[in-house]
C-alpha cells in the first residue's frame, strides 16, 4: 500500500517508520524545509528552527507510554536517542530520593521514561527514519490541497493523494494526517465537500511561561518529586532535558490576566521564588533562554465520522491533528504514540481494503482507546479552570463540584506521596497504563483517599493569588 504521511514531527515519523516497517512504501511530507543539522547538544538546539511547530522549543517529555512503544516498536531509535544524550530516568525516581516511594517493587519498571529537549528527539527519529527501506522523507513540501478519488461513499468524498504547493500530485492508497494542532486537512476536506471534520474546542485554557537554565559547572539540581505540581492559581512543570539543561514552566489559567506578567522575567523569577517546590531551580543556575510564553492550549477534538458516515475515506488523522490535551501534563506525544501503534495494528487485519470499514474502525479503535483519556483532561480543565476562577473573585472562595471523579483526581494528587500505592496509582495514570492491575480498582483507591479525610482546597502549599500578584508588581 501507498501511504503519505503529513508531518514530520514524532508522531508523523513514529507512524511512518512502523508502516514501513510491515512493508508499506511510505511519503513523508513535511512543510519545514531546514534539514537536520549534524550536530547534537545546544549546538543542534541553537541551529535548528521549526518555524512549523510553535511548542518546538517547550519542554516535552518522553513518558513510559512513549518509551515502551520505542523500546517495543523502533529499538533504534531509543539506541539513537540515548547515543545522542537523552536521559533515562523513572517517575518514581524523584520520590525514591525523598523517600516517598516505599521499596523498589516488582513491576516499578513500567515507569521508565526518558528526558530530552524537542529537538534531539526529533533529530533521533530523523537520523533512523532516513535509513528506512519503503520511507521517503521530503522537508519543504507544503500540501495544498487532497486529491480527489472516484470512489466515494455516499455524500462523502475519497482521497486519493494530495497536492503540493509545487503542484504535484502525490498519489496514495492512504493519507495520514499527523500535521499537529494547526492541521489544515480539516478545511482542505470541506473544500471537497465533506461534511467536516466537526471541531470541539474549549473557549479557555492555559498558558504557560518557560524558561531553561544550566549550571557553570554542568550539575542540574535535584529536580522535585513530581514534574508536575498545582498550586492555587499557578501549575508547575519542571523537566530535566539533555546536555545538563532543565527548565520550568509557569501555567496560568489564560481568563487570568493579571498574572501573564509572568511574561516578564523579573516577574517571573519573582513569582517562582514564593514557589516551594522549584524555586531552587530558578536560583542554582544561569538562565539559557528568555521567558517563553505558550499560548493555544486549551482542549481541541475533531470528529471525523458524522452521521454514522466516516466525513471522508482514505484519510486518518492521528496525534494533535486528532486531538489536542493540556502540555502540563505532557501526555500529547504519548498518545499520538500510543495512536500511531493502532493504527499500524488496524492496518495488519486487511481492513485497508475497505476504505469505509477502515475509517468507521480507526475512529472507534480510536474513540475505545484515547478517548477516555480525552475527555478526562478536558474534564480536569474544567474543573481546574473554574477552581482558579473561584480564588480570583472578588471574595474568594473555595470551589466544589459534585463530580466524583474531579475529586478522586485532585486528591490523589495532592496525596500521592503520603501512600506508595496511591504514588503507584498516580504514576498508572501519568505513563497512560491500562488493563488488570494496571492502578488500584477505582472503589479501592476512593477508600484509600477517603481514609485522609481531604477536603478542598486541594493543592501544594505555597502563595496565595494575592501574593503572587504582590511580588510580581501587579
């Protein structure tokens, strides 16, 4: 089969080694002309721009969901990365050295993971990728529109390949569509007239400022326990990267307008130094970047079966071009990884011969798979949104809901390191774990928390809103 791939990115290139791998001759076209630079560290951090790809310099981690697929699907990749200074690590790790993590035990292993900036992950996957039998790799080609096939279902559209800008026809038996959240494939299928794709997306989010730093010696501080922490109007992020780099990002919810003075480093160090938890981070080295602000961040679905009817036939979209969840929980590349390797999986049955059957079970594949995992971070946005709303009235107050579930999460959060199996639950959920024993049965871990007695406001200790605005002059 014929695929054409959209995007270059980790997903697009994950996808496309895996299909090349069963013996499809795969095209991947990428907008970015810049070809990778030989070169690795801040030298390949410095040298290489993707102006295609906003979040390109934001923190990304290499979650175990990520990690296992590498491990399991492209070994040499995870070889490469690891060649080129990528860090292994472990989401217990940070609460082992606290001590908040009990004995090692059986099965601890399923939270390796790996940390590295974008661009070493990217420039890992390239190098393997371009050594592919069955994958071509064209940087500087923009798709301008979808070809047309004759088949269609009824009222829908069949696509047969796509068009670049240069004019060419590209011909394909499947178009993938791994072109991240700004996709265009949405308005290009209407331009054919399909009936979508239909686009859910929250009218807020977050933002989030982010700034790296390294050591004159090239020592990284101990990082915190959790990578993330929530505070009462603020969210942390803290990451360590290759090259003893690290970083931390600020998340704000983006109604709060007072506090995007965080875009301003004097601001922004004077916020992050009222912050317990990585405060140091911002003091034991020099910073290497400027504050970067990351904005688009709010939940973002595309439906693409309206009606019972796939909108159109030969095309998939996977990743960010599917969905789009929060970054501070940094669970977008493990499940465009986890998406790639199902759709790979549904491929192998022969379902492709049927281009109606593929679309209809690549959605509810899709849906049975990632869309839990979906609807339960938008539903923590939500509800965190409305709980920063509530601390930044006029007189603040504590927010509450009668959704069970919203309260489970935000407790098991804050009390994750004063259980080992609640800590174990937690990490499930953040290495996207499924299955038998995967975490504790849900009735279980409810009694667990429950014996706690935690009540709202749940959250790490640290400023109020009040003081926040206080110390960065607002």
């Amino acid at each position: 089969m014929d695929v054409v791939v959209l995007g270059a990115g980790p997903v697009g290139l994950m996808a496309a080694m895996m299909l090349a791998g069963d013996g499809h001759r795969v095209t991947v076209l990428e907008r970015d002309g810049a070809p990778v630079p030989d070169a690795s560290g801040d030298e390949l951090w410095r040298g290489w721009h993707r102006p295609g790809v906003n979040q390109f310099r934001h923190p990304h981690l290499l979650l175990p969901a990520v990690l296992r697929t590498l491990s399991a699907e492209l070994p040499d990749v995870e070889r490469e990365l690891e060649t080129r200074g990528a860090v292994r690590t472990n989401l217990l790790d940070g609460p082992r050295r606290f001590g908040q993590a009990g004995a090692r035990l059986p099965g601890d292993e399923r939270f390796a993971m790996m940390t590295a900036r974008r661009p070493l992950l990217e420039a890992a996957l390239d190098q393997v990728a371009t050594g592919c039998d069955r994958l071509e790799l064209r940087r500087g080609t923009t798709v301008a529109a979808l070809l047309p096939g004759h088949e269609r279902v009824p009222l829908r559209p069949h696509v047969r390949g796509v068009l670049t800008r240069d004019g060419e026809a590209v011909h394909a038996d499947l178009v993938v569509d791994a072109s991240g959240r700004n996709s265009a494939v949405g308005r290009m299928l209407r331009d054919l007239g399909a009936p979508g794709p239909l686009e859910e997306r929250a009218e807020d989010g977050f933002l989030a400022y982010t700034r790296y730093f390294r050591s004159a010696d090239g020592s990284v501080p101990e990082m915190p326990p959790a990578h993330s922490a929530h505070y009462a109007c603020v969210s942390t992020v803290a990451t360590a990267g290759d090259a003893g780099v690290w970083s931390l990002s600020v998340g704000i919810s983006s109604r709060d307008r007072a506090l995007r003075a965080l875009a301003r480093p004097d601001a922004w160090h004077r916020a992050v130094a009222l912050l317990p938890q990585v405060a140091h981070l911002a003091a034991y080295g020099e910073p290497v970047t400027d504050v970067m602000a990351m904005s688009g961040m709010e939940s973002r679905h595309r439906a693409f079966v309206v009606d019972g009817a796939p909108v159109a036939t030969g095309v998939l979209s996977i990743g960010d071009a599917w969905a789009t969840t929060n970054p501070l929980f940094g669970l977008g590349l493990s499940m465009g990884a986890l998406h790639a390797v199902a759709l790979r999986d549904l491929l192998r049955t022969g379902v492709h011969d049927d281009p109606e059957k593929l679309a209809l079970s690549f959605a509810q594949t899709t849906e049975s798979t990632l869309g839990p995992v979906r609807r339960g971070l938008a539903d923590w946005d939500r509800h965190r949104l409305a709980e920063i709303d509530a601390l930044r009235a006029a007189v603040p107050t504590v927010y509450d809901t009668d959704d069970h579930t919203w309260h489970v999460r935000r407790a098991l959060d804050t009390l994750k390191f004063r259980d080992p199996d609640l800590l174990r639950a937690y990490a499930a959920g953040a290495a996207l774990l499924t299955g038998p024993g995967a975490r504790l049965p849900d009735a279980e871990l409810a009694a667990r928390i429950a014996r706690f007695g935690l009540r709202p406001p749940y959250g790490e200790p640290g400023p109020t809103r009040t003081e926040l605005l206080a110390a960065i002059g607002v």
